[in-house]
C-alpha cells in the first residue's frame, strides 16, 4: 500500500501512525493476518517511513491478509477509516519480491522560506563539485560522521514566487540512494552550510515525491508497484499470496 502523509499529520510520530494504521483495519473490516505466540500483533509492516516533521507522497507499508481481497476495495475502505492527512493513494497484490529492496532511492522537495536564491545556486554548484561532504548527526548509537555527498544523485535549487509579500523562496529538489546509515534532506542541509556557508533562515518544508527503484536513464525513483502490476497483467508470476503490498 502507498500512502501520503499531509498537512498537520507530517508532525505525527511514526509510533501513532502505525497506531492509527492499526485501528483503521480493524474500523474497515480488513482481515489482516495475526502472528503467532503469546503477543499476537496484526501483521503490517512498513518499508522506508520518512522522519517526524516531513511530509510524504510515497510512504509504504505491507499488509498480511487470512484471505485474498480486491485491493480497490482495501484502497477506498482503509482510506475511509484513516484520519484526513493519511491518505491511502495505490493498493495492488503481492506477487514476487520484497517491497523494502525495490525502495533504492527517494525524490525529495525542501521550500526554503527567506532563502536567496543565489546563494543557493553557489551552495548547490559546491556541493555537487564536492568529492564528500563529511557530516555528523545523532544516532541511536550515538553520534555518526558520514559522507553525504555520494548518495546524493541530483540537487537542483529554483527560486519560486513568495507565497509572503517581499520573502523569497527557495525550492530544492534532489534524488537520494538509500544508504545506511540513511542520508536525508537535513544532512545535506548541513553539507551546504559546511561548503558555502549557506542556511535557511527558518527550518524547511521537506516533502517526499516518491521513492522506489532508480530507472537507469533518468535516475528518479520508479514506481515500485510496476512488477506487480505487470504480472497482474499476464506477466510470469508465482502463486497469489493472501495479502496486498504497498
């Protein structure tokens, strides 16, 4: 399943979506699948879930159904039962591979407000000129110093009309690969202001337009559902799990 996470709900933890995930199944009827032992959970599991704080186009999660089911009727039933700003957006069948190793990469948009726009065209152009661009961020074990130059594959940066009367706006997009540890948008924030001193008066919008496996000619992310589609479509397939992916 593919969802978006919007507005107000890109502050929610990833702990109270998984919650609310959980409850929407069972408000919809859903017959998801349980685990065994003396903790049984509702089998869904969730590939690459962006950060608190940024919103998303392109989150994705599995389900594990008891029996087979339409996923255009888990699509509109689901979607029915989340809160607004949780959007179901696709829901197709399982049918070979595991969704976490199609995720290889994600397209990322940061509306930096007051930015100038010059300044960062400079910072991108050092940035990208750059052989690594070492930064530190806090871990769960403890804090990392990492390169966060190689994993970016593109970083554009656009001026845009002020959406206050007499602030500019920058937009940065760029393509990220999924390394580990993960380089997100605000490492390469750091990298820029490492390079050319470069900083966004206030924090970021940061939005994620999609992830999935990188195309060989254009270099953006994919849509990861494609395998499952074609062989929906009379494609070689193995036998149909009872269960949808997303």
């Amino acid at each position: 399943m593919r969802y978006a996470k919007r507005g107000r709900l890109r502050f929610t933890s990833h702990r109270d979506i998984s919650r609310a995930v959980e409850r929407a199944v069972r408000r919809a009827g859903i017959p998801v699948a349980f685990s065994a032992g003396f903790s049984p959970h509702p089998k869904i599991s969730y590939a690459g879930a962006a950060p608190t704080g940024v919103a998303s186009e392109a989150e994705y999660l599995e389900l594990g159904l008891t029996e087979p089911c339409d996923p255009g009727r888990i699509r509109a039933d689901l979607d029915a039962s989340l809160p607004p700003g949780l959007d179901v957006l696709d829901v197709v069948e399982a049918r070979s591979g595991a969704l976490a190793d199609r995720l290889e990469g994600s397209a990322w948009e940061l509306r930096l407000s007051g930015a100038d726009s010059e300044l960062a065209r400079v910072a991108v152009e050092k940035f990208l000129a750059a052989g690594t661009v070492e930064v530190e961020r806090l871990t769960k074990k403890g804090m990392r110093r990492f390169d966060a130059r190689e994993a970016v594959l593109t970083l554009a940066s656009e001026g845009t009309a002020a959406q206050v009367p007499g602030q500019s706006c920058v937009i940065l997009r760029m393509v990220v690969r999924h390394v580990t540890p993960a380089v997100r948008p605000d490492d390469v924030l750091t990298g820029l202001r490492l390079v050319a001193d470069f900083a966004p008066p206030v924090p970021p919008e940061v939005t994620r337009l999609a992830q999935g496996p990188l195309d060989a000619v254009s270099g953006e992310p994919a849509d990861p559902f494609d395998l499952d589609r074609d062989m929906t479509r009379g494609g070689e397939a193995g036998p149909a799990g009872a269960h949808v992916d997303g």
